[in-house]
C-alpha cells in the first residue's frame, strides 16, 4: 500500500510542474505582447517617457522586499507548527523539545 508521504509529495511535485508550466506560458505572452506593442508604439508614448517614473521605487526591490517578508513569515510559521508538535509529542519524540530560533 503507497503511503499517505508518497500520495502527498507526489500531488506537491504535479501541482509545482502546473505551476511551473503555466507562469512560464504567462512569461512568454506577456514577452511576446510587450515586443509586439513596443515595436509599434511611438517613441513619445513608451513608458520611459513618463514624467516622474524615475522618482518612484524600484519594482524589483519592493518584488524583494515583499518576498523577503513573506519568507520570513513562512520561517516564522514554520518554526511554530515544530515547536507546537514538539509541545503536543507528536513528532514521534519521549519528551517535548522546542526547536531553537533561528536568528
């Protein structure tokens, strides 16, 4: 009998593939329409011509930022379901050990 770890790592591994699949699809349309209307769009309307662009934050660092804090999250949340199962004993240990913080 395949154990309920397989069954949920291979779900995990089909929904990433998906994922993974249809973000790069996505990627490609938005590269494709990008091109497509940059090649025809006068110089006068690209957006490296709008007043004031240059003054607002970069959309790479808030990406960075906004990620950097949803892993932190994720870590943090993490660390409290081990410390709740090490409380509750039931990560298959006699007695109940917190896990140490990561700093």
């Amino acid at each position: 009998m395949t154990d309920v770890k397989e069954i949920t790592e291979a779900v995990q591994e089909q929904v990433l593939s998906a994922l993974k699949m249809g973000q790069t699809a996505i990627v490609e349309g938005v590269r494709t329409f990008t091109d497509t209307v940059g090649s025809v769009t006068p110089e006068s309307l690209k957006v490296e011509s709008i007043p004031g662009l240059d003054s607002l934050p970069d959309p790479k660092e808030l990406m960075n930022v906004s990620f950097g804090f949803a892993e932190a999250l994720l870590n943090t949340q993490k660390e409290f379901a081990q410390n709740l199962l090490a409380a509750a004993n039931l990560n298959g240990s006699t007695a109940a050990q917190p896990v140490a913080k990561k700093s």
